[in-house]
C-alpha cells in the first residue's frame, strides 16, 4: 500500500527544531516509517508559486495533519490570519485526520490569537499537551500507532502501547501516580498540577483511553505487575569467581513496578561492590564513593528494563561477578542499531516508548541516545576498562571492575580485630553493616543514613543493612520502644564505635 501523507504545521519559527526531529523520527522508526510518509515545509523544492498556496496544497494532498501549536501566533497575512491557522482550517475543511499539540500550559504567555486559535480548535478535537520534544515524539508516536490500529491498516502494535484485555484502572495504584508526578515535575518541569486526577494524568502520558489501560501503565503504576506479566522481574546474582557456578553465594528475585525493579537491582549491585568512605576532613557530610561509577549501573539496568521484549518469557538478569557486573537483556537491538554505533551519539530508538518516557520525566534517564555513551564516560573517569556490549541470543552490558583490594583487606583485618574487642567473636561482620556504621555520625535518621549510602529502595534498606546492624547491635534506635516513631533516629553503640575506629584505623594505615 501506498504510505500516508503526515503534514507536520508549517512556517512558524517556533518549531523549526520540533519539526525537523518529527520529520527524522517519522521516516527512522521501524514502525512508523513503514506507512507514513512525512512533509514539512523546509523540504519543499524551490519554485515560483505562492508560499500560502503551497503549503495549502500539500494539506489537500496530505492524509493526516499534525498542527503544532505554541506561544507565537506568527506571520499574518492581508486578513490577519496566520498560515498556521490556514492550515488547520483547510484540514477541517476537507475532513483530514487532525492531530494537535499544544505547547507549555501557562495562558498568560500565549499571543491571544494563539490562545483562541486553541480554543477554536478544543470545540471538536481533544489536544495534547507537551513541554518537551521527547514528549511531543512519544505522543506523536503513540497516535499515528492508534491510527493504524482503529483504520486496521496493523492488528498489533509495540508491546507497552497495546491495552490489556484484563486489566482495569483500579489495578492501578494512585499513591504511585502521585508520587511519580512530584518527581517528575522536579525533575523535568512535569505540566500537569500534582492533585490532577489520574486518569487525566494517564491520559498525558498516553496510558490510558476509553477507560483501558496500556501494558506501559501496569508496568509503571500496578498494584502487581507481575500478575499480568509473570517475567518483569529482576534476578540478580553475586559470584565470588568469574563464571556462572552453583550454587550461588547471593541470589535475590526483585518484583514490582518497574521504578522499584530499578531501585533494588540498583542496590543490590551497590551492596556487593566496594565502597569508600572518606573523612569529615574532606566535606562537612562524609563522602561516599563506590567502585563503580552509581550513575553507569543505574543507566545499564534502567537501558535493560526500558528496552527489553517483554513478549519473552526471559528476565532481566543482573550477575556480578570477580571482574565485571554484567546486564542480560531478553532482546535486540533495533533494526539498522549496532553494538559499534551504541558507542557514539545515535538516534533513540526505545522498544517501548511509553514506559521510556515516563523514566526519563522521572530522571531515569538523562537524555534520549546518550544513555550508553554516558557509561562509557563515566567508566572513563573512574578509570576502568571500557564497558563492553554484546548482542547475542540477548543483549549484555559488561562493566568492568578494578581487581584492587588493599580496602577489602584492610576492612576485613579490621573487621576481625574489632570484632574480638567487642564480642570476643572471631566472625567477620557483614559489608552492609561496615557500611552503616562507617557513615553513621552521631544521631541520623533513616533516610540520611540511606542517601549517604546512595541507596533508594526503602525496603532493601530495612531489611539488608538496618535491621542486621540493629539485630548485631552495631547500632540502636534512640526511641527503642516505639520503632516506627517519626522522631526515629540510630546512633553507635559502644560495640559500634569500636568496629568504625578500627575500620578508620586500618584504612589510614593500608
């Protein structure tokens, strides 16, 4: 079949750069540039004919027009209309399919013809509204996918934009969609107010139609994703060696959406690698640096939850072993992608767009396509050998660690000597528990002793590092009797003290 004509709105200088990035999208996603054919006004040929008639003409011969509206109301011909709203009214007039999207919400600095060109507009047609070109791609793309799909030109379309037949909003959890919003409203400027109804907010986020939720919006915000889809989990292993051996030193299985996957994988990797404390000589708060870079770990597994095939009945596999974490990703890379141009600045090509979104408004990811290269700077600057990735019957990030030890035999003599002053045990204490006592100072509440650590899954937190040094008594509460009390807060016991100058001890002379 013939492609659809797309006319993506005109001359207006205010999206000279949204257009182009529309244009490039449309003929680069798999998908999308199977059946649409995009226009904009740059790529017009140069020749005598009037610019008003030209751009009405590529309308009438355009299957679906894209109108992008913002702040600037633009160029006004002898009537005081702009070509802009030309364009819309001859797409009105001939019965074109008409997507908009509308540009920042705040009113007052929108040119009024701007404003009431949008409210001409909002009598028929439901806009969308976008503060970012990331933003305005994702609810570009999941329209024209909603288009093949109700004009039946595709039966199916990417996994996390389907909806699911057994799921209701009530499978939703609100508290999460809350919780999402106030961060992603510090993080990326998020529009919508934080008491906005969810289904307004999953609206947004293109979640949520006709009362059914996508797959993307379990995976973000479910009560149990894993009741729809038994394989978004995360398994995480630690080997003391180099390669897969039974049985496993360290084995967890991590559930739920897909921000709380992301937390404890995160901390689990962070929880087995080597950690540095500094002294209150360097900074006010003691300084915590891990062996490897936080920021290339969280990119790798947020990169392997994001773009993985989810139609696989495969996991997420997060294995960390002497020399190298490495990330095992049920999928492949897209079609013209390659291990080599992962390296280098590339186009971003999200298997699921609609749960990568909500990640970077999140601040998951940074910026769209940079997301390997970014690992392998911050690698760099740690100086570690070059991450490494793999496409095979799965796709891998290998991490490469340093094989250093002075700090983990310097701790682990001081863990032995301490431990025989304190308790006359010769036991070695756990490193989660080295750690809490190694950044505790003084009286700390629960969630400074967590951000020091550079930890975010609260649970983890309690149940890894917490309520083992609280059972050793390495540490106690300051209100024992009431645990839960909002007033909380942990200090060292004496036994405590007695581990943390040891573990200074022995740093300072290693």
């Amino acid at each position: 079949m013939a492609k659809l004509k797309v006319f993506i709105s005109s001359v207006q200088k205010e999206f000279i750069r949204e257009r182009q990035r529309l244009f490039n999208y449309l003929i680069s996603d798999p998908l999308l540039g199977l059946f649409f054919e995009p226009f904009i006004f740059e790529n017009l040929p140069a020749s005598d004919r009037k610019v008003e008639t030209a751009y009405i003409n590529e309308v009438s011969k355009s299957d679906i027009y894209i109108g992008l509206f913002g702040f600037d109301y633009g160029y006004e011909d002898s009537k005081g209309i702009s070509p802009t709203e030309r364009e819309f009214d001859e797409a009105t007039k001939q019965y074109k399919t008409r997507l908009i999207y509308v540009k920042g919400d705040v009113v007052s600095n929108r040119n009024p013809k701007m404003s009431a060109l949008i409210q001409k507009v909002g009598l028929d047609l439901i806009r969308k509204h976008f503060t970012t070109e990331a933003e305005l791609i994702t609810s570009v793309y999941a329209s024209l996918v909603s288009y093949l799909k109700e004009k039946e030109i595709i039966r199916t379309g990417p996994f996390d934009a389907a909806f699911n037949e057994r799921a209701t909003i009530d499978d939703l959890d609100f508290d999460k969609i809350e919780e999402f919003v106030h961060l992603a409203k510090a993080k990326r400027g998020f529009p919508l107010p934080i008491d906005a109804k969810p289904e307004i907010i999953l609206t947004h986020l293109n979640l949520l139609e006709d009362n059914r939720i996508s797959n993307a919006a379990i995976l973000l915000f479910g009560k149990k994703p894993q009741r729809f889809f038994i394989t978004s989990e995360i398994k995480c292993a630690h080997f003391h060696g180099y390669d897969i051996v039974k049985p496993i030193p360290s084995y967890q299985v991590y559930k739920g959406d897909v921000f709380q996957l992301v937390n404890q994988a995160v901390d689990f990797v962070l929880s087995k690698i080597t950690l540095s404390v500094g002294t209150r000589e360097e900074s006010i708060q003691v300084p915590v640096t891990y062996e490897l870079p936080q920021a290339a770990v969280t990119e790798a597994i947020v990169n392997a939850v994001v773009h993985r095939d989810y139609t696989s009945n495969a996991s997420v596999q997060v294995m960390l072993f002497k020399d190298r974490l490495e990330i095992w990703n049920p999928g492949t890379l897209p079609f013209g992608l390659t291990t080599q141009k992962l390296r280098h600045p590339h186009n971003s090509i999200p298997a699921n767009p609609l749960l990568a979104e909500p990640m970077y408004l999140s601040g998951y990811i940074e910026r769209m396509g940079t997301g390997t290269g970014d690992i392998i700077r911050l690698c760099n600057e740690k100086n570690l050998k070059e991450p490494e990735y793999i496409q095979e019957e799965n796709f891998r990030t290998v991490i490469w660690r340093t094989l250093n030890t002075p700090l983990r035999q310097a701790t682990r003599q001081a863990t032995r000597q301490a431990t025989r002053q304190g308790t006359g045990e010769v036991s070695e204490v756990s490193e989660v528990i080295k750690r809490i006592v190694l950044v505790i100072n003084r009286e700390m509440k629960r969630l400074e002793i967590q951000e020091l650590l550079g930890l975010k899954d609260r649970e983890n937190f309690v149940l890894n590092y917490l309520t083992p040094a609280l059972e050793s008594a390495y540490i106690e509460m300051t209100i024992p009797d009431i645990p839960t009390h909002q007033d909380q807060r942990y200090r060292l016991t004496t036994k405590g003290i007695v581990l943390k100058k040891n573990l200074e001890k022995s740093k300072k002379s290693s």
